[in-house]
C-alpha cells in the first residue's frame, strides 16, 4: 500500500513538472513577441538617405512644375539628344529631349496620334512644352501641328505659265504663292457684294487679297508657298 502511495507521488509529481516545462515554452515566445512588437523601430541609415532622396526628387519635380511652359516654332535642326527650333518672332530655342521620357503627338483638328521621334522633320511647326530655362527647354511633349499665316496684301505680279502670283503684304513682305487645284479661289462681287468663285483668268495686279497658306511645311525663311484660300476684292470696289 505504502508502494503504491509513493508511486502515484513519483508520478504525480513528474507530470507537474511536464506541464510546468510546457507552459513555461508556450508563454515565453509570447512574452517575447509583444516585447518586439511593443518597441519603435530605429530608422537605419538607409532609411534616412532614401527618404532624403525622396525629398529631393519631389523637390525637383516641383521647380520643375513652376518653369514649365510651352514654346512653338520651326523646326530648323535635328540631332539625337536635341532640336532647334525658331519661333514666328525669330527666337532660337535648343529643345533638349530625354529617350525615356519625352512625348511625340501628331495634331490634327480634335484628334492626336502618338509620334516615334524619327517622325519629325526640319520644317515642321511644332509645341513645347516643359521646363524651360533661358532658351532650353525640356521637353516633356512635343506636338506636330499646322501653322497657318492668314494676311492680306496687294497682287503684285501675274504669272500665267506657272499659275502663281507674287504679293506684297501690309507689312511689305513679298510672298509667291503657287495657285492649286485644290486652292479656294473666291472674288467679291461689287455690284452685288456676293462671294463668287472664280479662276486663274479673274486674278489681275493691284487687286487686294486675303490669303490663308500654311508654314509648317516649310523652313521659316522660304517665301514661296502653295495657298489654301484666297479672297480677291477688286480694286475698282475701292473707287466707287
């Protein structure tokens, strides 16, 4: 009986410290997790210098927003990392382009189409726009369009065996203009003041004339230009 007493004592008492052991493991990796999670990361020196360069890229993004403008003009010359362009009032810009980053678009009317950069050409009338600084400008995106030059002026010479006709303008610029198929050709009517169409047969020197042609298919110090539209008002309106 005494035996068995101290048998069940032995055994009893070796669960105990079974149990203890166990409970001991569970709770100490426990303890130890919440010690972790309770204490504040220290920023590293990693941490510290990419958050500097964070701070300087947001920084340079935003000097680069308040510069940012658009600059348009003649395309006068081509290389791999820029292009020059010239603007109506004979301002030379360089135009830096970045591979990565710069844009192409080609305008027409409400529509855009993306551009590759070998789609440009000298001659084109083209939109800037991005940092600019001095006459540099980075650019962001470029967009292809049509500049068209609307005046008026005096006929001032009439050829008959090439279809074209030289005009000197307001501001005694000389132009030819070489008359097309596709040209409108209109003429005020004086008796009756209505828009007539006419032919090449109806064109005659001093006549005044509003003209419509466009640049961007030339370089900017060409004058010889296909004209889109003409309005001839005769002269003998002007003597009434």
């Amino acid at each position: 009986m005494k035996k068995s007493l101290i048998q069940l004592i032995i055994i009893f008492g070796f669960l105990t410290i079974a149990v203890s052991q166990i409970l001991a493991v569970t709770v100490t990796p426990t303890q130890e997790v919440t010690n972790e999670s309770s204490e504040t990361p220290t920023p590293t020196v990693v941490d510290k210098e990419i958050q500097q360069l964070k701070d300087k890229v947001a920084s340079k993004i935003s000097e680069e927003l308040k510069n940012s403008k658009a600059v348009a003009g003649v395309v006068t010359n081509i290389n791999s990392l820029d292009l020059s362009i010239t603007t109506d009032d004979k301002t030379e810009y360089e135009v830096k382009l970045d591979e990565a980053l710069t844009k192409y678009y080609q305008v027409a009317g409400a529509v855009t189409k993306e551009l590759a950069k070998s789609d440009l050409k000298k001659g084109d009338y083209i939109i800037v726009t991005g940092p600019q600084f001095d006459k540099s400008v980075n650019a962001n995106v470029i967009y292809v369009d049509e500049k068209y030059i609307v005046g008026s002026g005096k006929i001032a010479e009439v050829n008959q065996s090439d279809y074209s006709i030289k005009v000197v303008t307001e501001d005694k610029e000389n132009f030819i203009f070489d008359i097309q198929t596709s040209t409108t050709q209109q003429m005020l009517n004086i008796k009756s003041l209505d828009i007539e169409k006419i032919g090449f047969s109806k064109f005659k020197e001093g006549d005044t004339i509003h003209f419509v042609f466009k640049k961007s298919d030339l370089l900017i110090n060409k004058t010889r230009f296909d004209v889109l539209k003409i309005l001839i008002i005769p002269q003998e309106y002007f003597q009434k």
